[in-house]
C-alpha cells in the first residue's frame, strides 16, 4: 500500500476542518475543527514516518498531540468565560480587537 | 591627569541610572550632582587640551563591530572643544532649573534618567569620530525627548510628538542609508571602515555624493531646525517642558550644525561645493523667515523658536562661504546661542510665573515694575539676542558676514537686513512684556534667588564670552581649517577646471 | 600719568559709576547715585584735561597716541584690538562729551530729584557717557561699532525710561530699529572697506588707503556710502531723522545729553575720523554735504511750525547737525568741529531752560499754552536768551562765529559747493525765525495762568493729574491720557532751575561757554586756538586745510549779521508788535504750512515704503505661508501619506476571526499552488 490513500485521507480531513473554521460561527465547532486539522496533520506524519521506516514522524505527531491538548484547555476556558460573563458564543459578533 | 572621553560620555546616563533608583527628591539632586561632576570635567578638559598642539586629541579608538568596520572612536577638537562645555553648562543649568523650579514634578527618577541619556547621546554625537557612531547617537539622542515630551509635556503634546518624530524620523532615515552607503563604497577590499578619518582619505565618487550629502544636509536641515523643514517647531516648542526645551533650542540644534562641519564638508567636498548655493539659500530663507515670524507670533516660546530658525540661519550661512572666517564666526555663534537661548527659555517661564501663567506677550506688559534686576538681566540677554556690537553674538555675526562676503557678496547684503529684524523682535518682546501698563493678570516681583541661580551664571557667561570671544575662536581656528580644507580645495578645483574649461571654448 | 593711562581713565570712571549704580541699586538713595553719577563724569571729564595737556606736551607731528588692552579677536586674519586712538580730535570730543555730560548730570541731579525711578536713570546716563566716549576713542571701525551700539541701546533705555507710556516704549524702539540699521550699515561698510584693505584699525586705514584704492574707486565709494548710512541715522539726517522728534518721550536732560554732546555729534565726528577715506572717495563726500544741506534746510522749515517746545529745540538740532555734516563732508573740518562745541554748549543750555519751562508749565510742552514767563522766570529767561542769540548766530556770540567759519570754508572750496554756501545762509534765517519764535511766544506777551501763579505763589503750577503730553490734543490736558505716576515722572514737585541749585550751577557755565566760546577761532586769523590744535589730525588731508580768503569772510560775516537782524526784526514783529499776524501768514501760505507741519511727510513715507511692507510679509508668513505651506504642504503631506497607509492596513484589522483564517488559509493555498506549478 502506497503513501498516497493516508494522504488523501489527511487532506480531505483537513480540508474539512479548515472549512468548518472557515464557514461555522460557534466558537466549539471552530475548536472541534480545528482538532480535526491537527489530527489530519498527525496522520501525514505518522504515514511518512512508516514511509521512511524512522520514528522522527511519530515523535512530532506526539509533540502535535500535546501541544493540542494545551490548545483545546485555553480554548474551552475562553468559551466557559464567554459564558460566564454572558457574551454572545459567536465568533463574528465578538471583534473587539477590530482596528 | 590623563582623561578619558569615555567617563565623560557615559557619566550622565550613569547618573541616570543611579537617580531612577533613588528615592524621590533625591533624584533631582543626583542629577544635577552628574550635571556638575561632568561640567567640572569639560572645564578640566579645556584647561588640559593642548592649543598649540591642535587636532584630536584624548584619541579613544576600538574597533568595536569588526565585521562592519565600526570603531567606537571619540576625540576632542578644535571643533567640539568648547561646544561640549557648552553642553555641560546647558544641562547643568537645566538640572538646576527642574531641581529649584519643578521640585514636585512626576517621576523625578525616570525624568533624571531621560536628562541623562540625553546628555550622554549629545555629547556622542559631538565627540564620535566615527560616522556609525556619530548617526547611532545622533538619532539615539531623539528617544530621550520623546518620553520626556510625552510625559511631562503640555496639553497638545501627542500630536506635537508624532510631528516632531516624523520629521526627525525621515531626515534620520536618509542620513542612515547615506552613511551605510558611504561606508559600503569606500569599504577597501571588502574591509570597511566607518572612521571618519578613514572615509576623508578616499572621498566617494562625484555623483555618489551628491545625493549622500543631500540625505545628510536634510537630517541636519530638519534637527535645527531650518526654513521650510520647520514644521515640527511651533508644536514641540509648545509643548515641552521648559527645562527640557532649553536643552532642545540651545544643544540639539547646534549638534547639526557640527554635523555639517564634521561630517558633512570633510567627508563629500564636491557635493558641498555643489549644493553650495541650494544650501545658502535655504540659510538665508531661514534668516528672514524666521525673523518675520518672530515678529508675527505672539507667544513668547515662539518668538524664540522662531528666532532660533533665523540665528541657525546665520550659523549655516557662516559654514557654507567655505571660509575659515565664516565657519570660526558660526562656532562662535553656535556657542553663543546655545547659552543665550537657553537662558531666554528660562526667562520666559519667569516671565509666565509673573504673568499668570500665560506665556502670550499679549498678557503681560510692565513686569518692568518691581523687577529692576530681572528687567536688567532680561534687556543684556535681548542685546545678546540681537546681535548687539559689544555682544560675542555681534562678533559671530560680524565674522560670518565676513565671510560670506568674500565669497557671496549678495547673500551676505540679504542676510544682513535679518540683523536688522533680530532688533525688532527682540526688542519686541522685551518692550511688550516688560514696559507699557501692566497687564491684566500680571503680578510683578523681583529675581528670586531661585531664579538668579539659573539665569545670573549665564548672564556671566554670556558676558564673558562678549568680552573675550577668542575663548571660542581660537580652538575654533584650527578645527574650522581642518574641516574646510578639503571642500576649500574642491572649490578651487571646481574653479580651475571651469577656467579651463573656459578657455577651451575660446 | 603716561597719556595712554589717562585716555583709559577717561573710559574707566564712567563704566565703573554704571556698575556701582546698576549693581547698588535700591540700596542707594537718590542723593548719592546722583552724586556718584555725577562725580564719575566729573573725574572722567578731569582726565580728559589731563590727556590734552600731555597731547600737547608732544611734538606736533607725534601727536597720536595708540594702546591696546588685549586682543578681541584674532582669528583667520582678522585682528581687533581692544585698543584706544588719541590724537586732537578725539581729545577735543572726549572734552566736550565729558564736560557738557558733567553739566548735565549735575542738573539731571536736581530736576529728577523726584522721579521714582532716579537711580536707574543715572546708571542709563553714565552708561551713555561711556558709549560715547568709547566711540571717540575707539582705535579700530569694529570698537567704534561697539560704542557706536551702545550709544543707540543707551538712547533708547533712556527715551523709554518712562516706561509705562505707551508713547515712549513706542519712540524707544523707534530710535533703536534706525539706529540698528545704522549700525549694520556701518558693519556693511567696514567689510567692505575690509575686503580690500584687510584691516580695521585706523592707523593702517589712513596710512593704506591710498595704495589699496584708486582714487574714487567704486568699491570704495560704496563702502563709504555704507558709512555715511551710519552716520546719518545717529546724526538723524534725512531720510532716517524720524526717531529724533519722537526722542523727545525721554527725560529732558536726556534730550540736552542726546542733542548736545552725546549721540548725534557721533556722525559728525565719524566722518571727521575717516577723513582720509572720505577725502579718497569724493563722491561719497559730496553726498554727506549735500544730505547735510537738505537736511538743515528741512528740518528748519519743520522748525518755524511745531507747536511742541521740546520738538522746535529738536528740529533746530536736526538742522545744526545738517551744517556740521555738510561742513565735515566738505572738508571745513575746523568749522565742523567748532560749530560741533558751540552747539553743544547753546543746545544744552537751551535745553535745560526748556526743561525749567516745562516743568513751571506742570509738563505741558505746548507753545500755544505758553506766554510770558519773562517775569515768573528771570534766570531761566535769562538762559535762554543767552542760548537764543547763539543759536540765531547773533553778531558776537559763539554761533555766530562757528557757523560763519564753517560757511566760510564751504564756500572757499568754490564750485558747486556755493550752493552749499547758499543754502547755509537760507537755514540761518529759517534758525533765526524758528529760535526767536520760540522764544518771543513763551516769554513775552501776557503771562499764561502757570506764569501767574508762578510769579504771585513762588511755586510751581499743577494740574490735578498728570497727564500724557504726547497724546491726545497737546494744547489741552484734559483730552490726554492720564499718565501712569507710578513708575516715575518728575513727581508732586517740578522742578525749576529758580528754586533748585544743581540746575542753575549748570546752566550758568553753559551760558558763559554760549556766550564767548567763540573767542578760540576768531575770523581773520585773530585766534586760531582751535585750527592749530586739530591740525595734526588733518595734516594728511588733500584739501585746503582752514583757507585764508579774508574777502569772502567778511563778505559771510556781514550777510550772516544783515540776515541776523533783518529777520529777528521780522520775528518781533510778528509774534510781538502784531500778535495775529502770524495766523494770516500761516493762511495765505497754507499749503506750505500743510508740508512743513506734517513734517515733509516723512514719517508716513517710512511707514508705507518698509514698516508697512515688513509687517504684512510678516502677517502673510503667518497666515498664510505658515498654514498652507507649512502646515498644509509639508505636514499634511507627509502626515497624510502616513495615515492613508494605515488607514490600508487598518481594514484588513476587522476584529472577524474568521477573515483572518480566511487570509491565512488563502496565503497558504497560493503558496501551495506556486509549488505545484512549479513542481510540473
């Protein structure tokens, strides 16, 4: 089995996730998207690193892991604080930091 | 004694340092403590540096970025001798001031350390001997002010700011690319250089100055500031704070003026004599400008900054007859201004404390009262202003004149009837604020002795340098022959190859 | 006392009583400034006697004496001594400035003895004496630039010295702009001198004049003309005489210093020092006289129409200084200098009896308001006689005699210079009408109420407040403004030299020196006192020195005494037998009275051809230069560039996350899309 069906399958997943980012407005559904790009990146890496034979790939998709994990904390803490303070949970309506 | 220009340059940001930790009051003091250790030093240097010996001397010379050709390199000359005391009394005076007059002004600490970068940039820029050097300190000497305006400033000082930075900000980026250009070109096999004596050896070609002088005139043009690059002027003016103004008008504006003595003649002669003209021009515009603005405005800030457009006028017309006369006349001057505008700074804050406030010679008027020393001190700075015979500015003004004559007659008839405005509007503003019937909200009182600390010592000065100008001239004789030599002898190139040229045609 | 010595002394003792006086201050009472102002002119006048005797002890052809303190500047070529030139014609100057200062100070002492502002004023009056003389005895162009300033900065503190008045702060900058416009001119004429020559000391001047130039070379005639400008607006010859009249805002013993000794004799004496220039560009000469001439001839006819006593003393002033640059600029140099020392003894004591006048009169200054005083005030009236027949050149007196010798010598040189010699004796009978004028209407005629009061109390008359006499209609106090008396003025107490020692001490040597000075040059050759002494001086001239034509100097001394007596009958009639007669005159020659009292419209010609024009380029760089150019072009421009960038760059900053991932994403796709184009 060649490399090319896992890269076919990361980039649709990718593509995926980045339209859903692009197109949804609710913060969680950017989050959960955004999830779906990283996991598509991990999966190229860890395909290339079969490719290769060497474990370089799946040490990176590890590192990607982690650093997801810290994303998705602060993400879901800025979407608790929305709440809390009762802010619209709308990405187009929150611009404060519009020049 | 051996002294060491790197302790006198660094010295005041030291001091600097050490007031920003200090507590409270006694920031003002360890300021001005600085102010007086590096002044006493600047007059040990003068009574220590050889006048029969002339050239550099005190040589400190590093080589400091090797792969660029930099050199932290300082040297005190003919040129900067007397200039860097003058600098020294200025900041001294102005410490004095802030610590007697504005005893509970905001920060006290960073205020002091601000005053003392810019001391340490100023006194950079006047000792490096090294053209990265000379622009790194040149353009370092804007940051300072523009905290201190920003904080302490007046009412309108965000926009005064944002003025003042673009304009510096422009003429400090050409002068930048020029000097990076300037050291790329000369650069001897791949080996650049950035010492100053090492770019006069091997001037850049003909065509390559010019536009390199051009960058570099119009950063000196835009800091003096001079007509029409003056707009930054009336609002910066407006708006700083009175000690930090004296500074301002009385050093920063002589720093360009060196500059073009320093930098800008030995090391593109062609482009000077080229731009000669342009540059005269653009002197003599400044005179009568700034003349007929100074007796246009009513604000006494502005007849000063004004009036400094016009005297700065005077200096750059003095350096560009390319006449040795002419340029010891505009150090002499340079020197001379430097004190006497600075001390006016500070008589108009005195005349503002007797008149309500206000700084509009519309409200004050017969503060004369009641003030028969304060009106005698002010009326013998007016003279000085004006050029008065008798005053080292009349002496200046005399040899640049001089000068000028020798090589451009009609410039120096035109430049003359700017003398004749200089009475006017000095005298205006003397008589309008100190005689007729006292205004409105002006209430009268004599020097305090608060006061007479600031301004009695540069009135002394101010005398003394009416009385013997040769203090000034004479290391200025052999600095200004250095400087002019090469650009004396590309005019006389330039005249015989026009000769014959001439000749040929016939 | 070696001679250089003495001469610094001259220079030291006045100096130092500025600075004890300015540095003491408040903490001296009036009577010791006064007294310590007096003494340093005194003890300054006192070494000036010295240098004479030790000038004359010298053989005649040795008689210039130089020294010099220290270097001014000596730079790049350029030398400037501090240094001193004695010789007979500036010891003559520094006699009569110090002598006739002396006076003057000795009667400031007693007619400002009220005035609040007393100590300052005499530090202003020493320093004036000191500039002065500094420019006499200046041994280089540059030092005498020096004095020269200074004597126009000293004029002006003391035409403002009363501050408050709008009038006088307005007539001080006056007199200083012209004078500061003298000065540059002068500065301008030095360089030029300079340029060719490379020196400004006097005794290389005179000696390489006349290798460096050719014979009224123009470069030399243009800086000569320079000069001229320079002496013309210290001496207030036409056109920059304006701020002479207005000088009368000062104290009246600062308008006896300005007219007599200090000041405007300084062009006289300037042209005198750079005879040997002057004589090498004869052009230049010639204008100096003929300005000289049109100026006595103007400023008499502006003489015989002002109302205001102090501006008729004036106006004669301008006229008698138009005789002496004519003279001097003519090379009638003994008749220059000689009608320079008569004049500043008559101008001095008419001056001080005007002062007495005016303070009886409670500082109403008005001709029209004055009458018969002759009883009231019999020294003064006395004085002013005496003052009188020398200014009007009555047979005898010393004006007489100094006026006849400088037309003498005008006269003798022939030529063209005859029209000089003409319009000389038409001025003397313009002097004639305007001094009498006076005269007769203040003293003679029915007492006016000051006179009265006077005359029956012993005291001086008052107004119930004082008022501005320079505003306002000047015959009538009530419409003037009210006057400031804070700041000063002769107080509660005028003044009149009656009642007060110190005035009438001055005046009465005055009025001697007036009435016999002439007896140091007498016609004929009869005593030639003063054309020996001022010989050596003008031994290098290469005109006639002092000529002998005795049928031409009798002819002068009988027209002048024909011109004397026939128009003072004239001036009798006219304001005494026939009171009214004057008014009908005035009538039939109405435009004349019309040019002669708006005073040849030269004040309105100064205002539109250059303070007009100045103050609106001024007004026009403000309003609009400044906004539009400035402001508009350089600052708008370059802050408008500024912020349509970030203008640009502030739209992509919408706050939507969304677009944000949106360009990024998109940026992303086109750089992949390069790679793959690439690739294939």
């Amino acid at each position: 089995m060649t490399i090319n069906w896992y890269l076919i399958v990361s980039a649709m997943i990718f593509t995926i996730g980045a339209g859903g980012v692009l197109i949804r407005r609710n913060p969680l559904v950017i989050l959960l998207c955004l999830e779906l790009m990283l996991n598509a990146g991990n999966l190229a890496l860890i395909g290339f690193s079969r490719m290769w034979g060497n474990g370089d790939g799946q040490i990176f998709a590890l590192v990607v892991l982690v650093v997801a994990a810290c994303e998705v904390a602060i993400g879901l803490g800025i979407i608790v604080a929305l709440y809390r303070r009762r802010l619209p949970v709308d990405v187009d309506e929150l611009i404060e930091l519009r020049g | 004694m051996t002294i060491h220009l790197s302790i006198i340059l660094w010295l005041p940001l030291a001091f600097g340092l050490v007031a920003l930790v200090a507590p409270g009051r006694l920031a003002r003091w360890i300021s001005l403590l600085g102010a007086l250790l590096v002044l006493a030093y600047t007059i040990t240097l003068l009574a220590d540096y050889d006048h029969a010996a002339g050239g550099l001397q005190y040589v400190t010379d590093v080589l400091w970025i090797r792969s660029l050709g930099i050199h932290y390199a300082l040297a005190v000359s003919g040129l900067n001798l007397v200039l860097l005391a003058t600098t020294s009394v200025v900041f001294t005076a102005s410490a004095i001031w802030s610590l007697v007059a504005q005893p509970d002004g905001l920060r006290p600490g960073l205020y002091a350390l601000l005053m003392g970068l810019a001391q340490s940039a100023v006194l950079g820029a006047f000792m490096a001997q090294d053209l990265a050097l000379f622009v790194i300190f040149f353009d370092l000497m804007l940051v300072p002010f523009y905290f201190l305006i920003v904080i302490w400033g007046g009412p309108d000082r965000t926009s005064a700011v944002l003025r003042l930075f673009l304009y510096t900000l422009v003429g400090s980026l050409l002068m930048l690319v020029g000097a990076i250009t300037t050291g790329v070109l000369a650069a001897h096999d791949g080996e650049p250089s950035f010492l100053l004596a090492d770019l006069a050896k091997t001037p850049l070609g003909s065509s390559a100055q010019g536009w390199i002088f051009l960058g570099f005139a119009l950063a000196f043009l835009i800091k003096m500031p001079a007509f029409p690059f003056h707009g930054w002027m009336p609002g910066g003016y407006s708006n700083m704070p009175i000690a930090v103004l004296a500074v301002f008008t009385a050093i920063l504006s002589k720093v360009a003026a060196y500059g073009f003595l320093q930098i800008a003649l030995p090391l593109f002669p062609d482009a000077a004599v080229r731009y000669q003209e342009l540059i005269m021009i653009v002197a003599v515009a400044s005179i009568l400008y700034g003349s007929a603005m100074a007796f246009t405005v009513t604000s006494a800030r502005l007849i000063l900054g004004y009036s400094s457009i016009a005297q700065l006028g005077f200096i750059v017309l003095g350096i560009f007859a390319f006449d040795n006369r002419g340029a010891d006349g505009a150090l002499l001057q340079a020197t001379n201004h430097a004190i006497v505008a600075g001390a006016l700074i500070f008589v108009v804050a005195m005349l503002a404390a007797r008149s309500g406030g206000s700084e509009e010679i519309t409200d004050m008027g017969g503060i004369a009262k009641g003030a028969p020393a304060f009106a005698a001190v002010f009326l013998v700075l007016s003279f000085a202003l004006l050029a008065m015979p008798g005053t080292a500015n009349f002496i200046a003004e005399f040899m640049i004149l001089l000068g000028t004559f020798e090589s451009k007659l009609v410039y120096a008839l035109i430049a003359s009837i700017g003398v004749a405005l200089a009475a006017f509007y000095a005298l205006r503003l003397y008589v309008t604020s100190m005689h007729h019937r006292v205004g409105a909200k002006v209430k009268s009182f004599e020097l305090t002795g608060r006061e007479a600390l600031v301004i009695v010592p540069l009135l002394l000065i101010v005398i003394a340098l009416a009385i013997f100008p040769q203090f000034s001239l004479s290391p200025a004789e052999d600095g200004t022959s250095q400087a002019l030599r090469a650009t004396q002898q590309a005019q006389s190139a330039q005249t015989l190859a026009a000769a014959r040229a001439d000749r040929g045609t016939r | 006392m070696s001679l250089p010595l003495s001469a610094w002394l001259v220079l030291a003792f006045p100096l130092a009583g500025t600075l004890t006086i300015a540095l003491l201050g408040k903490k001296l009472s009036p009577r010791a400034a006064g007294t310590i102002g007096t003494a340093a002119i005194g003890i300054a006048f006192i070494f000036a006697v010295i240098t004479l005797v030790k000038l004359q002890q010298l053989p005649v052809d040795q008689r210039v004496v130089t020294s010099s303190l220290a270097d001014l500047i000596n730079v790049a070529g350029l030398k400037v001594q501090l240094g001193i030139y004695v010789d007979p014609l500036s010891t003559f100057m520094i006699l009569i400035v110090a002598g006739v200062s002396t006076l003057i100070h000795l009667y400031s002492a007693g007619y400002m003895q009220t005035d609040q502002g007393y100590v300052r004023y005499f530090a202003y009056l020493n320093f004036f004496v000191f500039s002065m003389l500094l420019l006499v005895l200046a041994g280089n162009l540059v030092l005498l630039i020096v004095g020269w300033a200074f004597v126009g900065a000293a004029s002006y503190m003391l035409i403002s010295y009363w501050y408050r008045r709008d009038t006088a702060a307005a007539a001080g900058i006056k007199a200083f702009v012209i004078n500061v416009i003298g000065d540059i001119s002068l500065v301008l004429g030095t360089l030029f001198i300079f340029k060719t020559m490379g020196v400004v000391d006097y005794t290389q001047l005179f000696a390489g004049v006349h290798s460096a130039f050719a014979k009224d070379e123009p470069e030399l005639v243009i800086g000569m003309l320079l000069i001229l400008v320079g002496a013309f607006a210290k001496s207030a010859q036409i056109p920059f005489h304006t701020w002479l009249p207005d000088a009368m805002e000062g104290p009246t013993p600062v308008s006896a210093l300005i007219h007599a000794a200090t000041m405007v004799t300084a062009g006289v004496y300037l042209i005198g020092r750079l005879h040997t220039l002057f004589e090498w560009a004869p052009t230049a000469a010639a204008v100096g006289a003929i300005v000289g001439a049109l100026t006595l001839l103007i400023a008499g006819s502006i003489g015989l129409v002002m109302t205001d006593l102090k501006r008729v003393i004036a106006y004669s002033t301008m006229s008698q200084i138009g005789y002496m640059i004519m003279g001097v600029s003519a090379a009638a140099y003994v008749g220059g200098f000689f009608h320079l020392m008569t004049h500043a003894f008559f101008k001095a004591l008419l001056f001080m009896a005007a002062g007495s006048i005016i303070s009886a009169m409670a500082g109403n200054q008005s001709l029209n308001n004055m009458s018969g005083f002759r009883k009231a005030m019999p020294f003064t009236f006395a004085c002013f006689l005496a003052g009188g027949f020398a200014l009007s050149a009555f047979p005898l007196f010393s004006g007489f005699f100094s006026k006849d010798t400088l037309l003498f010598e005008v006269g003798a040189r022939g030529g063209w210079y005859m029209a000089l010699y003409v319009a000389g004796y038409i001025g003397a009978a313009f002097t004639v009408l305007y001094t009498w004028r006076m005269i007769f209407r203040a003293f003679w005629g029915k007492p006016c109420e000051q006179a009265t009061v006077l005359e029956q109390t012993g005291h001086s008359f008052h107004y119930p407040e004082h008022t501005n006499p320079h505003t306002g209609n000047e015959d009538d106090p009530s419409t003037q403004e009210v006057e400031d008396t804070e700041v000063g003025f002769p107080g509660a107490v005028h003044k009149i030299a009656e009642q007060t020692w110190q005035m009438r001490a001055a005046m009465i040597p005055l009025a001697v020196l007036a009435v016999i000075a002439g007896v140091v040059q007498l016609p004929f050759g009869l005593t030639n006192v003063l054309s020996d002494f001022l010989q050596p001086t003008f031994a290098d001239t290469i005109v006639a020195y002092h000529p002998k034509n005795p049928g031409l100097e009798t002819f002068g001394l009988i027209l002048s005494s024909v011109i004397v007596f026939v128009f003072l009958t004239a001036a009798y009639i006219v304001w005494v037998r026939r009171p009214g007669s004057s008014s009908a005159i005035q009538a039939r020659l109405q435009p004349l009275h019309t040019l002669f009292a708006n005073k040849w419209y030269f004040d309105d010609l100064n205002s539109a051809l250059i303070v007009r024009p100045v103050v609106w380029i001024g007004r026009w760089a403000k309003d609009s230069f400044e906004r539009i150019v400035v402001y508009g072009a350089f600052i708008g421009g370059t802050s408008g560039l500024v912020k349509a960038g970030s203008a640009a760059v502030r739209a992509i900053q919408n706050g939507l996350l969304r677009s944000y991932v949106a360009v990024v994403v998109g940026g992303l796709s086109v750089v992949l899309l390069y790679f793959l184009v690439r690739g294939l």
